[in-house]
DNA sequence: TATTGTTATACTCTATAACTATA
DNA sequence: TATAGTTATAGAGTATAACAATA
C-alpha cells in the first residue's frame, strides 16, 4: 500500500466532485482552494504567506490565483497596519458568501463519504494528512 | 475541521517534498504518479482507462502525460490483445526502474511522517482516502 | 542582509468538445 | 449506438529566477 497513491486519487477525485457541485460558481479548483481556507479564517483574512502555508504552496503560486479571485470582487488586497511589505488578503461579503457555499460542499461530501466508516476514522485521517504536510 | 482543505495541502506538501527527492528524475508530478501507479501493476502494465481511474483523472488529461513518458523511454503503447480500440500501456526496463524509485521515495516519505503516529493511523487514513475516492 | 510579495518566462495540467476507430 | 483513446483549443497551475520595496 503506497498512501500518497491513495492521497493523489482522493485529491483529483474530490476535486472533480467539488467542480460539478459548485458549477455555477465557475471557479477553478485553485481558487476553491484558496477561497475555502480563507473562510475558514477569523475575518475571512490572511496575509500571502499565511495563506500559502495553509495551501501548501508558495506565493508566487498563489499571486495569479489572488489576482483572478480579486477580478472577481470576492477578495481585497490591504496594506498590513505594521510591516509595509505585508499584504492582508481579505474576503468580500460576496467572497463570504462563496466561501460558505464551497466550505458547506466540501462538509456534505466529506459526510456522506464517511458515512459508513468508524466516527473516528476521519479524525485518525486528519492526523495522517497534517504529518504528511509537515 | 475541514478534511479536504489537509487533503489537498498534504497533496500540495508531499508533491513538493517528492519533487525535491526525485529532482534528478526531472519528472513533473502527474508523470510520478503516472509511473508509480503503474509500478504497482503486475507487469508494469495497464489499460489507459484503468489507469485514469487509479489517478482520479480523465483519459484525455492521460494522453499527454503517457506521451512525455514515452518520450522518455520511460514507457510503451501496445495493442490489446482481444479489444482493438483498448490501448496497453507498459513501463520499459527503464520505466520500471524509476518507477521503483518513485516507489521506494514515496514510501520513505510516509514511513518517516507517520513514525509518530499510531500503527493503525495509516489504515484508518487510507479507507477515508478511499471513500472520498468513490 | 533577509524577507514579502510580484513579475516574467516557460512548461505542465486540465477540461470541453469534436473526432477516429472499433465494438 | 456505445466505448476507448486522441486531438484541438483554451485556460489554469506551477516552478524558477529576478525584482522592488521594506525590514
């Protein structure tokens, strides 16, 4: 058993179950990506690091991702009140609103998926995924 | 706690981590985990359906990826030997041996994030990644 | 000197729809 | 009619290196 086999196939299958529920958003996995990790937030906000740590990427991956996000009017770019070269990311209220929707997506997918498997299992899960992405 | 937010960061953490133990390897991360799931088949052998399946992907995101492969000697297409529209896909003695080492690095890699964790964790982890995959 | 984020460039990844060949 | 795989096209994702601004 090779479990980052398993990991690749769960992340491309979900991905693609995501992309149909939440067609009409028209959003690119990435930035569902980036939209569900940022609700997750308190104030919805996280500077550019902070945020691609979360992802797992790294910054200039995430600047196009910020930029289209941004076209969309669903997040602003803010100065950070201390460090000039900060830059705070923060969800629109309609950046509130798709966030929720995609967060809300991913929690019905994840329950019917653990349905039938022990309450446990998805908390062992999770632990395995954050060692993996140390 | 949102399991598919860990599940596509740990995808993002461990594509990274392979990246940079296989960098001689030159290979980008779809055509590793082409090979590998190829390395785990009897004969190193696979149908281009089959395969997309074992990824999670699409037979025409495939195409392109099982070309570069074959580019690099890495890989062959065969006929089917019964269904004349069914392509074989088959790793070469070099195949096989990236494929090994994709494996093998793959393996390292999980041995050492999950050396902390309880001895069903990996278990436990695998049947959720699985469900999600369903 | 080091860090934050962006830009420039080049390549890779992916989806959709249309297509060929075969069943 | 349906299925296996490919092609064409367009857009999205990513890494590397270089850069500007700031610490």
């Amino acid at each position: 058993m090779v479990l980052i086999l398993d990991l690749q196939r769960a992340t491309h299958a979900t991905l693609h179950r995501l992309a149909a529920h939440l067609g009409d958003l028209g959003l690119p996995p990435s930035e569902l990506n980036a939209l569900a990790n940022l609700g997750e937030r308190p104030g919805g906000a996280s500077t550019v690091s902070e945020l691609a740590t979360a992802i797992g990427g790294r910054p200039t991956t995430l600047t196009g991702i910020l930029d289209r996000l941004q076209q969309r009017g669903l997040l602003a770019r803010e100065p950070h009140p201390r460090d000039r070269r900060t830059v705070i990311v923060r969800l629109t209220p309609d950046g509130v609103d798709a966030a929720e929707r995609v967060l809300a997506a991913m929690r019905e997918l994840e329950r019917r998926a653990l349905a039938d498997l022990p309450p446990d299992a998805a908390d062992s899960a999770a632990a395995v995924l954050r060692a993996l992405s140390q």
